[in-house]
C-alpha cells in the first residue's frame, strides 16, 4: 500500500514537470491537484493499492516523460505494457511520430536541412531494435501467462473475437450512469478540452498524444466489460492521468486569458479544485461504504441527495471507524454489498 501511493505520487510528479514544459507552473499544480483528487485515481492510490490502476498511471507518466526512440524509453514501454495490456494503446504517441518520421524520410531531399533528416533504413533499423527491446523485456508476462493458461498469447480476459467491435460502446463509457468517465468524474471534461487545445497550440507534441488518448478511448468503449464492473468511475483510464493533467493545465492556461487578471483566473481555478475535491470525496465516501450500488448504474438523484444531506453525516463516524475500527467497519460494508447483489444480482 505505501508502495502504491508512492508510486502514484510519483505519476503525478512527473505528469507536473511535463506541463510545467508547456504552461505556468502555477496552472500546472493546480492541474495536478485536481487530477489527484478530483478523479479516480485516490481510490486506487490509498484505498484500493493491490489494483494496478495507481502503477500504471506511474508507468505512462514516466513513459511520456522519458518520450525518446531510445533503448530506455524500449525499457519503459515494457514496464508500462508489463504492468497494464491497456496502454499498449498509448504507443500510438511512438506511431504518430513514426509515421511523421518516414514521410519526412522519403521527402528527405526536397526538404530544407536534408543532412539531418535520418535515412529511411536508419529509422526502421532503430524501430526493429526499439520492438527487438520491448518483446524481449515482455518475457515475463509471456512466460507467466505461458505457466497459467496454456499460452503466451492468452490474457485471462474476454477473447477478442467477443469484444464489441461492431457496436462501440462510445456514450456509455463517457455519460453511462454505470461507472461513466464524465458522469462520475467531470473534472476530466475540462481536461479533454485542454488534450484538444494542446492539439493546436503544439501539433508536433500534441498530435500524437491527442491520438493515444483517443485510441485509448476507442480501445475502451470495445471492451465488453468497459464500466469496469466495482470500478470507481472508469477506473481504466486512470493509466492516462499523466494526459489529463497536462489537457487541464492548457485548459487553465487557456482560460485564464479570459478573465481581467491572472490573480481572477487563479482564485477561480482554486474554487473549481475545492468544489471538484470536495464532491469528488463525498462520492468515493458513498462509493466505498456502499451508500451507492458498488456495480452498476446508480441514480443520480440518489447520489446527489446522499452528497448533501447523508454523506456529512456518516463521514466523521466511518472515518474513525476506518481508523480505528476498520475490521467491523469493512464487515459492515461486505455485508452491505453482499445484501445489494442480492436484491440487484448481476445478468448472466
């Protein structure tokens, strides 16, 4: 547990210095303090630490930090894709730029400054070793998966041939009462408007991390269990906490130019991260008690009359409970939830 929240801090940290690259430190930070507590990810930090969600926003952050065709960004990738099979769809960042690459390659001699363009063999020479690289660091997760299945190939989730590949489940992972992105944590609007903005303001960066997130996204929406079943929002994507702070840094960045003054701009982006963190808390406090159905849609009417008038005051006593008693403190919430998938048993 002290592992993960370091690791995840970590992402965060990194994810910071990224923007930092980009915009203001000040919008940076609060980007950061958002993202951390304003969307899932705290719950897989500090409450669910044996889930890997916390380790692979470490791993993407790190990989679009050290973002080099080197032999250590090969190793990265490996941990990213060792830790997470999900961000595979983040390479798309590598093939984006790949491609803008061998283009720029076969139009190498009519373009300005020809000599420092690489040749078409060099770069598939350092692709071939780049890929050489991350199969051979996957070996782990193949030899495991080898001993356990029957097969390196075999993930232990749903077969692709199964997946909706006809019938995307786009709206739903976004707006789905059913542990939807935005319905649950909407802070990462805004942050999706700012990846879209970054997209504009800097092209040769923001083209292909636009394009991973999207992938991402598409992967996603495929996925026939894409609510994630007990998840905390759409727990999948909390691998990409890295794009959403730098997508809400450039937001806040883009926005401040809206009001009279920087000091306006910063008071009303401060007052947005209170509002964000404090709903955010009260609806992982019924999330995690199980005020709200741990599976499956929930009703927003529900959600929001338990935010106002039961969340304040159950907090103070489960969180002494959860300090001091937690033993009967978690019994009381297994019983709770095993009392809900009785009256709600999932479908076949």
């Amino acid at each position: 547990a002290v592992a993960t929240a370091f690791y995840g801090f970590l992402g965060l940290l990194l994810a910071f210095r990224l923007a930092c690259q980009y915009v203001e430190e000040r919008w940076a930070l609060l980007a950061t303090l958002s993202i951390w507590w304003a969307s899932s990810l705290p719950v897989y930090m500090y409450f669910n630490p044996s889930w890997s969600h916390a380790h692979s926003s470490f791993a993407v952050a790190l990989f679009l930090w050290y973002w080099h065709q080197t032999l250590i960004l090969a190793l990265i990738t490996s941990l990213m894709l060792n830790v997470y099979y999900p961000n595979g769809m983040v390479l798309a960042v590598l093939a984006v730029e790949a491609l803008r690459q061998y283009l720029s390659a076969f139009r190498r001699r009519s373009l300005p400054g020809a000599s420092a363009i690489p040749r078409f063999p060099e770069l598939l020479l350092c692709h071939l070793l780049f890929a050489a690289v991350v199969l051979a660091c996957l070996l782990p997760t193949f030899i495991t998966r080898y001993l356990i299945y029957g097969s390196a190939f075999e993930s232990g989730y749903v077969p692709l041939r199964n997946w909706l590949w006809f019938s995307p489940a786009f709206l739903d992972v976004l707006f789905a009462s059913n542990h939807g992105l935005l319905a649950w944590t909407p802070i990462l609007l805004l942050a999706i408007v700012g990846l879209f903005l970054f997209w504009r303001r800097e092209p040769l960066v923001g083209a292909p991390l636009l394009a991973a997130f999207l992938a991402f996204y598409v992967f996603i929406a495929c996925y026939p269990d894409w609510a994630g079943i007990s998840s905390y929002g759409n727990r999948f994507f909390v691998s990409l906490t890295a794009f959403f702070i730098l997508g809400l840094a450039v937001f806040f960045d883009r926005a401040a130019q809206l009001f009279p003054s920087r000091r306006a701009a910063f008071a009303s982006a401060v007052a947005l991260l209170a509002v964000t963190t404090l709903w955010n808390v009260g609806l992982m406090f019924q999330w995690g008690s199980h005020l709200i159905p741990a599976r499956g849609p929930v009703s927003f009417s529900e959600l929001a009359h338990n935010q106002f008038f039961v969340v304040p005051r159950q907090f103070s006593a489960n969180l002494q409970h959860y300090l001091f008693k937690r033993k009967a403190l978690m019994q009381q919430i297994e019983d709770r939830d095993l009392q809900q998938l009785k009256n709600n048993p999932p479908p076949p």
